[in-house]
C-alpha cells in the first residue's frame, strides 16, 4: 500500500491483485459519513473488483472521490463516491478506466462543482495518449504518459498549478502482481517496482 503518514489506507494492490487508486472530486459538501481511508484499506481486503466494490456500496463516506479498481483475473472498474451514493463509470471501451478530477456520470454529475478547471483538459490528453497507445500499452508508456507536459503548468505531471504537485505515482500490473510506485514528479522520479 502507498500511503502518508498517518493514514490507515491509500492507494495500492494485495497479494490477489486487487490494486485501487483514487482521485479527488472537488466542490461537493462534506457530511457525516465514514472517511476514505479505513473503506480503501478494507477494499485492499478483498480478492476481487467486485467485492471492493460492494465494500464502497455498503459505507456512506463523508466526501467525494473516484476510485478506479483492478484485480489479478483482468476485471477492472471504476466508481464515483460522494455521500448520496456510489456510482459506476462504465468508460468508452470494457478494457479501460480513465477518469480526473471532475464526475463523469450522470448520478454524480449533476452534482458536481469542479473547482480543477485543468481536470478536463488533462483528462482529453490523458485519453488521447491511450488511444495513440492503444494495443501497445506498457509500464514503460504508462510511465511516459504520468510524465507527459502537455498543459503546462497543468498537465498530467503537474508543477504548480492551483498549487498542486505530482509527488508520487503508480501503476499496477494485477496479473503478475507487481505495484510500480514513483516518488516524486512523473518527469523525475524514481520508479521502483514492488512483488506483492
């Protein structure tokens, strides 16, 4: 698991290959409702893309976030979680997940106040780099892509803009169960690739 100081829970993969990795979603209010950090250290509990999905289902959260999810037999998914709910984002193609800072459904949607107007134009790059990718997608253009500029200072490896940084990445590969973790700006950091 990749996580700060402090936190029961982050981003990361379990030994069965269940990897989940979340993303803010901006301008909703907070309610009572359980943090995300214990529910993503339960969903690291699971064997499966749908279990981890019941766990978000069964728990009101506080805040909204998106969680893009993978497991060791090729099932992937993503949900959208704000305390009214939780709701699936199907994407464009059964074989990928791309997703920002910004719903992209329609249960979330209507609700949403962004205030990360560079999430949408990030979110075009990032889908055109997976497109131009498409059949020949590796770790090693994964990790191109997190360190790509284009935007500036607001592309997909940030530097600054709205005060916000890329201090760390990640990419899992499920079906070997390897988690590929990188400190620091995707232009110049260090990527290390751990065995779970």
């Amino acid at each position: 698991m990749l996580t700060f100081a402090g936190q029961l829970g982050y981003a990361g993969m379990n030994a069965h290959g269940l990897a989940h990795f979340t993303n803010a979603l901006y301008g909703f209010p907070w309610r009572p409702g359980l943090p995300h950090y214990p529910l993503k250290r339960v969903m690291l509990e699971q064997r499966t893309v749908a279990q981890a999905i019941g766990v978000a289902r069964a728990h009101r959260t506080c805040s909204a976030a998106n969680m893009v999810l993978a497991d060791g037999d090729g099932a992937i998914g993503d949900v959208e979680i704000r305390p009214a709910g939780v709701a699936e984002f199907p994407d464009d193609h059964q074989d990928r997940r791309l997703h920002a800072n910004h719903c992209l459904t329609t249960e979330c949607g209507g609700h949403d106040r962004c205030t990360l107007p560079d999430s949408y134009p990030r979110l075009d790059r990032i889908r055109a780099l997976v497109q131009a990718a498409w059949g020949t997608i590796t770790v090693e253009s994964q990790k191109d892509i997190l360190a790509d500029h284009q935007g500036d200072p607001g592309g997909i490896c940030r530097h600054g803009a709205v005060r916000l940084h890329s201090i760390c990445g990640y990419i899992a590969d499920p079906a070997a169960r390897v988690l590929h973790v990188r400190y620091g700006h995707g232009c110049s950091g260090a990527w290390t690739a751990y065995e779970v």
